[in-house]
C-alpha cells in the first residue's frame, strides 16, 4: 500500500520548473490574477553553461512589463553583432543595431540573475508561489485526467493538486516522460563541450565564433572571461577524453589561435561540461489538465543561442491564452491545444533552421581535419552589410514574436 504524503497543497496552476519559461509564465499568470506555484527542484538558479543570450525578442516582452529598468541593473554585456573569426579574418554574419526594438543587441546575462529577476517580481504578488528544493516526480491521475503531482522536499513528500499542471522541466522532462505524450526525435549530429577561459583588454571585443582545424569553437564575450563552446561530432567526447586535455588544447589552440594563452588555463577535464545536444519535439503538446512549453515541449539545438528566447515566447503565449480561462476555472483541452497551435509553427521553422545548420555546417566543419577557409555565406555577408540584418531579425526576434495581453502587463505587485 503506497503511503499518503505529508502535505497537499491546492492550487489553479501548478508550474513545474523554475527556467525561463516556468518563470516567465508563473509571473504572467499571477498578474493575470491566477492562484500559481513554481516548483523548482534546486535550491538556488545557480548552475554553470546554462544558456545566457537574452534576445531582443525577450527584452521586448521585459519592456512590455516594465522590467526593463531592473533588468538593466543586472549584470550584463552587450552583443550588437556577432562575427565568425576563420584564418586571421573576421566575418560579420549578423547586426542587431538597425532592429527596431527597444534593445537592439543581445544581452549576455548568467541565467541565475535573469531567473532571480523574475522571481524577485512574482514574489511580489500574493497570489504567486515559488517552492524551491521541490522536486515533482509524477503526475496525479484520475479518470485519464491529470489532476496534480507529487513531489519531494526536504520536509517530505508533497502532493500538489492542480486544476492544470504545466511542464517547463526541461528536455530531460519528468512529467514528459510519465505524461506518455508522443516525442519526435529529429536528431543532431554535434554535442557541445562548454568551459570558461580566462579573457585580458587586449582579446577581441564581442562575441563571435571561429572556425579552424578540425572544429567550430564559439566564444562568448563574459567581461573577464570567455564562455566557449567547442562543436564536436555527436558522441565524440569519449575520444576527446582518452586523447588527453593536452590535445584538446592543441585543438582549441588551431581554432582560435589569437586567444592561444588563454587555453592553457585548461587543466583537466573537471573544467569541461558536455552538453549533449538533441533536437525533438513533441507531436501533441497537451492532454487533459496537463500542457507542456519550453523544451519540455520542443527541444532546441544551441545554434544561434534561441533556445531561452523561443522558451519565453511560449511562456507569453500560454499565459496570453490560459490567464483568462484560468481565471474562470480549469481550462479544457481545447484551450490547452490554442498553445501548441500558436506556437508550434515558429518552434518548426526554428527547428529546422537550425537542423540545416547544423546538418550543412557545422557537421562538415566538424568532420574536417583540413585548414578551413571562410564559407561562402560568410564572405557575400561581411562584402554586404544589409544582408547581415536578415540573421538579425530571425535569431533576434524569431518567427513570431509574442506580446503580452494588456491586462498582464499592469503589474499587481505590492508596493
């Protein structure tokens, strides 16, 4: 006999993962005046390499808020273009500055901060409830409808009941996995090592990514350090490993030989993160009384860094749709499915964007052990500079940009 949890919380909605979505969305829905929690299963938003582009697109939706002022006090550096450095030259590939947005750059935010400025502001409001060291590890069921989860906390086992439970628990979703929804698998063909190096006055100003022997290395401009990913080929980390550090700093070295020193800040493999990358999505989004968003729904590839952006435009979306049903009372199926409707469209689109540069690009680059030369997209860019908007636009701001329902953009916090 299964044993009964030590509480039980009730509540209209229950957001399950504090990421960008999950956060974005509880603080959507609690000014729409929806009774939510968050349950996020860490006990603080601190963890290294996770995504920290903040597109214009997201900087929008801030700006419709009226967070825009605080989120200009966080921590951050500015990337107005981004370049490909490839045999001593540099290639500009995309220019934020002629977007006619409130922000015209990407901002390279740590995610931890960007988290804690939403939940600074949900908190404010005393229908909104954030649950950290809160894990949910299955789904209430009840006559094929899902009514809640169950979850762990340090003080114990914990039942949340729930008129809708939403997933934002990431690509390796929890309540995904147990909701028995259908997932496409659409493949990649790279993984990614991430690591930091240490960066001096004299490197290179902005963010860009360099193209060398053997590899494509993506370097992100963090003040006093670089935060660099290294394309691989899928499943190649093992050989990495067994060649040694040593030759992966011979490797980093031929790429971006202009920031050489700084690879040798590389000691062991204790500084290098794997990221294993998958692309997927899901083929139904929603079932009664549970929908999920963000990766839990679709998961992204890191190119073009659109992953958190793309998770924030479903967060708007949903919110834009479920805060007046909500509000009402639980939300039917059908309403359930104006979400994926809405936004599986451009989740495709970006989906196979990003398939083909990984495919056409990125894998040949990968696979190639000969001196590169500058593809010859990177050289019609960089000779015409009007072309460079075009990326802008669609890694800036996607293919359908959200905006936020007027009713959710009056804040309800306490003064």
């Amino acid at each position: 006999m299964t044993e009964g949890p030590d509480a039980v919380l009730t509540k209209r909605c229950c957001v399950v993962g504090g990421g960008p979505a999950g956060m974005m969305l509880g603080l959507l829905l609690a000014r729409g005046g929806v009774d939510v929690v968050v349950l996020e299963k860490h006990a603080d938003f601190l963890r290294d390499f996770r995504g920290d582009t903040i597109h214009p697109s997201t900087m929008e939706v801030l700006g419709e808020l009226g967070l825009l002022e605080d989120f200009a006090t966080r921590p951050f550096n500015k990337a107005p273009t981004i370049a490909a450095y490839v045999g001593g030259k540099t290639y500009r590939i995309a220019d934020f500055r002629h977007l006619p947005v409130r922000c015209p750059f990407i901002a390279l935010m740590p995610q931890w901060d960007f988290l804690d400025m939403l939940a600074d502001h949900a908190r404010l409001m005393p229908n909104f409830d954030l649950r950290m060291r809160t894990e949910a590890t299955d789904l209430i069921e009840e006559d094929g409808v899902v009514r809640g989860v169950r979850a762990t906390t340090p003080e114990g086992r914990l039942e949340i009941r729930a008129d809708l439970v939403v997933g934002c628990d990431g690509r390796h979703s929890t309540l995904r996995e147990r909701s028995g929804l259908p997932l496409q698998d659409i493949g990649a063909p790279i993984d990614v090592l991430w690591f930091r190096v240490p960066r001096t006055a004299q490197d290179p100003q902005q963010t860009m990514g360099a193209i060398g022997p053997g590899g494509f290395l993506a370097l992100i401009e963090r003040g006093d350090y670089w935060q660099c990913g290294f394309v691989i080929r899928k499943g190649g980390s093992e050989r990495i490993h067994t060649e040694g550090i040593g030759a992966l700093r011979a490797r980093l070295k031929a790429i971006a030989p202009v920031l050489a020193p700084r690879f040798d800040t590389l000691e062991s493999f204790d500084q290098v993160k794997l990221l294993s990358v998958t692309v997927d999505r899901l083929t139904d989004w929603a079932r009664a009384g549970l929908l999920c968003i963000g990766d839990a729904a679709h998961a992204m590839s890191p190119v073009g860094g659109i992953g958190i952006n793309l998770a924030i435009q479903d967060a708007v979306a949903a919110a834009n749709i479920l805060a007046p049903a909500l509000k009402e009372g639980p939300a039917d199926l059908a309403v359930l499915r104006q979400v994926q409707e809405r936004r599986e469209p451009p989740t495709r689109r970006t989906q196979k964007m990003q398939v083909f540069v990984q495919d056409k690009i990125l894998g040949p680059i990968v696979s190639s052990t000969e001196k590169p030369s500058a593809p010859l997209f990177l050289r019609v860019f960089n000779a015409l500079p009007i072309l460079q908007r075009i990326p802008a636009r669609v890694i800036g701001m996607g293919f359908l940009p959200e905006h936020v329902r007027p009713e959710l953009r009056a804040s309800a916090e306490k003064a």
